[in-house]
C-alpha cells in the first residue's frame, strides 16, 4: 500500500479524484487542503475509512510541507491545488500567484529533497515515485474557429489565472529537465460533473434558473468550451501518474465543443422537464447577458490523440449523456432542502 498525497482534494476535480481512487486502488490517500471558499471536506464520500486521512494545512507552507513528506514518505504526489476562478484573478491576481505558482515550487522541492539523492539520482526507496500536475488548457490562451491544442501549441496565457498556471506548469518541466524529477503535467479542458463549486457556470445556471433568478450569460454567449465529464478526467490522470512518461504532458479533452448560450439553453430544456416552472413559461425567459469579462478567451479545444494513443484513455461520457448526470446531481443538491 503507498501514501499518496492529493492536494486540494477538497475541491471539486480533487475530491472527484479521491473518490474513483478509493474505489479502485488499496493505496492510502492523504488529503491535503487549505479549506478556502471553493473546499468542502464532505465531498469525499468514503471520509471514513482508514485508507483516507485529512490534513489541514497550506502548500505554500514550506515547513509544514516537510514535515507532511517525512511523516508520510509519499511516493505519488497528484497536485491539484490551485486558485481557479478567472473572474477572481482579475479582481486581484496576488492568490493566485502564491499559491499558483510559489505553492507549486514549494510543493516541488520538498519532494525532490525527499526523492533524490541529487540531479538524476532517484533514492532506492523512490524508485518509481512520480509528480503529477493538473494544469489547464487555458495556459494555450485562445482559438480562433478552427483548430485544436495540443501539447506543442506554444503557451500563450491572457488572464492572470492562466499565466499563473503556465509558471507553475514551467516549473515542473524544469525539475525534469534540470534535475530529473519524475514528473508529469496534464492539461484539461473544462470540467463538469458533481461537486463543483456554486460559482461556475453549469452550477450557477441550475441554481440561478431553480430560484427563480436571471442566468447570467458573459457578451453574447458564444464562447466556445470543450467540457470533460470529471470522472473521465480523474481516469485520465490516474493512466498519466501510473503509465505516463516522465517529463511528459498530456492533454485530456472530451471532445465536446459548446457554445455557452447553448449550455445555458439545454440546462433550461432539462430543468423544463424535470422541475417545470409554476406559471408554465421557459427557465429560458431567465436567460440574460451581461458585460463580458475582461479577456475572456473565445474558445478552447484540446486534441486528446496523445494520451488516447499512448496510454488507451478515452472518455467514457459524450456530453448530452454528461450533462443529464451533472443537471440530475444538482437538481437533488438545491432542492434536497
């Protein structure tokens, strides 16, 4: 059995993470988190069992850190934790780079002095550790109509999220390359599913149309996303962590490009059907556009062919099937009550 540690495993793709892993591994998971707004430690859904434990705590606390990594010896890091909401970065972008980017690096080094005896020399009890980064396929910026990121797609990040995630995302390359650490980033698209936060916008749609509210929808709504259904995601990065070429990225995408007026349309069709309104109309007369963001990339897209190639991953959810689990999950969420 190894020690596993996740950070940010209270967050919504972390605590996802958690989950499929407890139910296919033996390993032990030790959960870090910060608990910041976006956390919730009821998200892991087996929190009871002795092969998960929880540990409060900050990654940019390098001491503390140390301390985590010699309790513990982890032989697999899965890095999730991160400040990730664009609209939050913009406002005031300093979070993001302590814990994007100085989080990281700690996060990094503290590894590596456990790992390696020095550059390119792993310790005999390390042997087959690995450092796993979660980034996103934001730090590519933006696409025009056509086209898709891939790994070779130069970065070219326009919030100070992305660019936040780029630095970290360069970080880790350079511990491979100088220092031979064995690492692994991946890049998704934009991820769906169960416990995601009130604040992004498949949430944020349900919610807003079953209280009655106006849904807020950026410009005119035709940014384009490639949604990922989250467990095909935490599949991903598992097959990436175990078979994953050292110093290697590989980007994980579902192939399902939406405009978010379309996203937005669908929800109000589902909710139509499952929980109609008491006057009859459309939650799409709640439909309403605002002042877009400052920034806002027009669309993203990722090639999936290298880790589909290389490792056999697929997803498993198209999004019309995705999204009926993701609308269904929420609908009990806000009207459980």
């Amino acid at each position: 059995m190894e020690n596993i540690l996740v950070t940010g495993g209270a967050g919504f793709i972390g605590a996802n993470f958690i989950n499929y892993i407890l139910n296919e591994t033996d390993d032990h998971i030790v959960n870090l988190d910060a608990l910041t707004y976006a956390a919730n430690k009821d998200n892991i859904e087996q929190k009871d069992i002795d092969r998960y434990t929880f540990v409060e705590g900050d990654i940019r606390d390098k001491e503390f850190l140390i301390q985590l990594f010699d309790k513990y010896r982890f032989t697999r890091v899965i890095h999730f934790a991160a400040e990730s909401h664009v609209d939050n970065s913009i406002a005031d972008p300093s979070a993001f780079v302590e814990t994007n980017i100085t989080g990281t690096f700690h996060l990094l080094h503290t590894a590596y002095q456990l790992w390696m005896e020095k550059p390119f020399q792993l310790k005999e009890a390390f042997k087959e550790a690995r450092f796993l980064h979660v980034s996103t396929d934001e730090v590519y910026g933006t696409l025009g109509k056509e086209g898709l990121f891939t790994e070779e797609t130069p970065y070219a990040p326009n919030s100070p999220y992305s660019a936040s995630k780029a630095s970290s995302d360069l970080l880790v390359r350079s511990y491979f390359h100088t220092y031979g650490m064995p690492v692994v980033t991946t890049n998704c698209s934009n991820n769906y599913g169960p416990y995601q936060h009130d604040e992004k916008l498949i949430p944020v749609i349900t919610r807003k149309a079953l209280f009655g509210h106006d849904i807020p929808i950026y410009g005119d709504g035709k940014n384009i996303r490639d949604w990922l259904f989250v467990k095909d995601h935490c599949r991903g990065i598992h097959l990436a962590v175990d078979k994953g070429r050292k110093g290697e990225t590989y980007n994980i995408g579902g192939k399902n490009e939406r405009e978010n007026i379309y996203i937005a349309r669908k929800i109000c069709e589902m909710l139509d059907k499952w929980k109609p309104r008491n006057d009859g109309l459309s939650y799409k007369e709640q439909i309403t556009f605002v002042e877009d963001r400052h920034g806002h990339d027009f669309r993203y897209a990722i090639d999936a062919s290298k880790i589909e190639n290389e490792l056999g991953w697929k997803a498993n959810e198209n999004f019309e099937t995705g999204i009926e689990k993701t609308v269904r999950w929420y609908i009990d969420k806000y009207t459980k009550n």
